[in-house]
C-alpha cells in the first residue's frame, strides 16, 4: 500500500537558502556555496516519519529570480502546503513576502474562476501557507562577512535586519499562523518545520491532492517538473 504523499513547495527571493533548507532535511548536510536553481528541483523524501505516521513528501525547491516567477505558479497549484522563505539578514526578501503570498492568492482566484464553471468548491485545494526566516544562527549583535563583495569590492556584511517580532506581525496581518525563524547552517528547526506542516494537513485534511486525484487531473505537475 502506497505511503500519504504530501506536496510542498518552498517560494521566495532568490539566495535565501531554500535549497540549502531543503538539502540539510534532506542528506543532513550544508553547502555554503551559493547554487543558482532553474525553474525548479524536484526532490522526493520516501520515508518521513511524524509521531506514529510516516508519508511521502514531494518538495519543488523553486528558484527566486524574477524572471522565473512566470512558472512558479505551476509548482504553487500543485502544492498542499506552501512555504515563503525569506532570509533574515536581508531586509528587501522579507518585504517581499506580501508580493509572495499573492502570488498564492492570485492561484487561489484562478481556481475559484475554474471550479465555478464546473460546480465545484476549490476550499480543499487551498494551500497550506507557512513563513521561515532563514539564518536564525545569527544573533542580534552578531556580524559576518560574505566571500561576496560590494560594489567597492569590500566584504559584504552579514548581520541580522529582520527581527523575529516582524515576522509574527506580518504573519498575523495576513492570517498566517504558522511561521518561524530557522537555520540551515546550523540545523535549528528545519526537520521540526517540515513535521509542522505536515501535522496540519493531516489534521485539516487526512490526505494530499495526489491522493485525491486532483493533481493527475487537473494539476499535471508531473508533465514539467522533471525538465525545469
């Protein structure tokens, strides 16, 4: 018998560490070394265990750059639950979330507009929205320097700028309860995220879309996702 699948994609501004999120659940490891990712990579964990169940999850790590965006709301569509990533040291990738959970929306409305015409409810297929911060390992006073350098080519510094009190406001302004501040480098909360997630759909829905049928249906992520 076939394992739960739950799809989760991981949306935000491009070099805020969402592969590095999705690498250190994955294979346990970090790679500091910034890696540019192409519309978006597919990555299935057969065998994730939360408290006494275990499901499969499919994760789309999506690219953040701007001329990509055009093609994320493929991987949006397809997602039980999705995740805006935002790093904490780098103020412009949090005032981005709100642009972000649009994009969500924008989905949401489109869905509304093609259910109506057949009769159906789109409620089920709302995705499961959650904000992290990433770089949690930097502390208040904490100072860094990147091997990228500024236009003066001087270091860049690396110092938290977002702090943790803005992310629960902007998640209460738009009614998202779950958020927290995670850590890839240092492995803080990323494990117990993903089991967050997961441990609200099951509770809101017992199942995926995948389950469902909804997604070889009317999602056919599977037509793109393996050639981005």
């Amino acid at each position: 018998m076939a394992l739960p699948e739950f799809v989760i994609t991981l949306i935000g501004n491009d070099t805020v560490g969402k592969t590095s999120i999705v690498n250190r659940l994955r294979y346990g490891t970090y790679q500091p070394h910034y890696i540019y990712t192409q519309g978006a990579d597919k990555v299935r964990i057969p065998n994730f265990k939360v408290g006494n169940d275990t499901v499969s999850l499919l994760i789309f790590d999506t690219g953040g750059h701007h001329i990509q965006r055009g093609i994320i709301h493929k991987f949006i569509d397809a997602a039980d639950a999705v995740i805006i990533v935002y790093d904490i040291s780098k103020e412009k990738s949090f005032r981005k979330i709100p642009e972000w959970i649009q994009m969500t929306k924008k989905r949401k409305l489109q869905d509304v507009n093609e259910n109506s015409a057949i009769g159906s409810s789109p409620e089920d297929d709302d995705p499961l929205l959650m904000i992290i911060g990433n770089k949690t390992d930097l502390s208040a006073t904490d100072v860094r320097w990147s091997s990228e350098t500024t236009d003066n080519d001087e270091p860049k510094e690396i110092k938290r700028s977002v702090k943790e009190n803005q992310l629960r406001k902007t998640a209460a302004a738009n009614n998202i309860s779950m958020y927290k501040e995670v850590s890839a480098k240092a492995d803080i909360n990323i494990d117990l995220t993903f089991k967050s997630v997961v441990e609200k759909l099951i509770e809101l829905r017992g199942t995926s879309k995948a389950l469902k049928g909804n997604m070889k249906e009317s999602k056919p992520w599977h037509k793109f996702c393996d050639i981005l």
